[in-house]
C-alpha cells in the first residue's frame, strides 16, 4: 500500500522559499513564486517578506521594489518587517536618499530608529553614507534637535 501525502501548504513553500532565498538560488526562488501564483495560493507577507529580502541580498533592487510596490495592489498589508527588509536593503545598494524617504514615509516624524540608522552606518565603517544621512535629515528637521541627536550620541566606536 502507498502512503498518500498531503499537498505541500503555504508554511512548506514559505520554507523552501526561504532556503533557496539564503542558498543564492534566486531564480529557482522566482520560478517558485511564480508557480504558487499559478497555483493561486493564498500568498501572505511572510512570502513576500522572503522574496523581497532574496532580491534585496542578491543586489536585485529593482526587483525587491517591484515586489515591495505590488503588495498594496495584493491586498497585503505591509509589516513592521517589511520595511526594515527594504530599507536595509535600499541602504545596501547605497540608495540612502530612498531609504530615509521610504523611512520618513512609513514613519514620519524623526525618533530613535533615524538615530540608530546613523549608529548603525558609521558601526558598518560607511561614514560617506552617515554624513549624506546628516546631510539630509539637515534638509528635514530643524537643525537644533539634529545636533541634539548626534551629540547625545557616544562616540566611543
């Protein structure tokens, strides 16, 4: 007698999506995608989520925005997750300009997380990336409470 097996569920194909994400096997992630889409899978931001950040680790930015753009489209509401993917990865491919506007947009009045986005671009050495930062968050706040932020800031790297 043969076993019978379930068809795999959207946590399975979340899985391998995932792994092929982290494998560098973009393609075979996409073609995946595309499948489940055929398939007409109930889709949720935990795929997405995945895709995006495979694009964004594989230097497809192009594609991870696609993906980012067409979720409002989908009916599916982007999380707190959502954004740090893209934004982490707009600051990887050196698009601070479009980080900080996809920041300010998503969160708009300037706090701790602009400050650590600061921290954390001169901790990764990327200094030329954290004065374009002051630079424009000069353009955006006024400039008493960003030299407020910056030396509340400890230096000791």
């Amino acid at each position: 007698m043969q076993a019978v097996r379930p068809p795999p569920n959207i946590r399975t194909y979340a899985i391998l999506l995932d792994g092929l994400c982290k494998n560098g096997e973009l393609e075979e992630a996409m073609a995946l995608f595309h499948n489940m889409e055929e398939k007409k899978l109930q889709l949720n931001i935990v795929i997405y989520n995945t895709l995006i950040g495979g694009t964004c680790k594989a230097g497809n930015l192009a594609a991870a925005k696609d993906l980012f753009c067409k979720l409002s489209f989908k009916g599916i509401q982007r999380d707190v997750r959502t954004y740090g993917i893209m934004i982490d990865g707009l600051l990887s491919g050196g698009l601070l300009g479009e980080a900080l506007n996809l920041k300010m947009k998503w969160w708009p009045r300037e706090d701790v997380s602009t400050c650590e986005l600061f921290v954390d671009l001169i901790s990764k050495g990327e200094l030329d990336a954290s004065l374009q930062l002051v630079g424009l968050l000069l353009s955006i706040v006024p400039v008493m409470f960003v030299f407020c932020k910056i030396e509340s800031f400890p230096l000791s790297l």
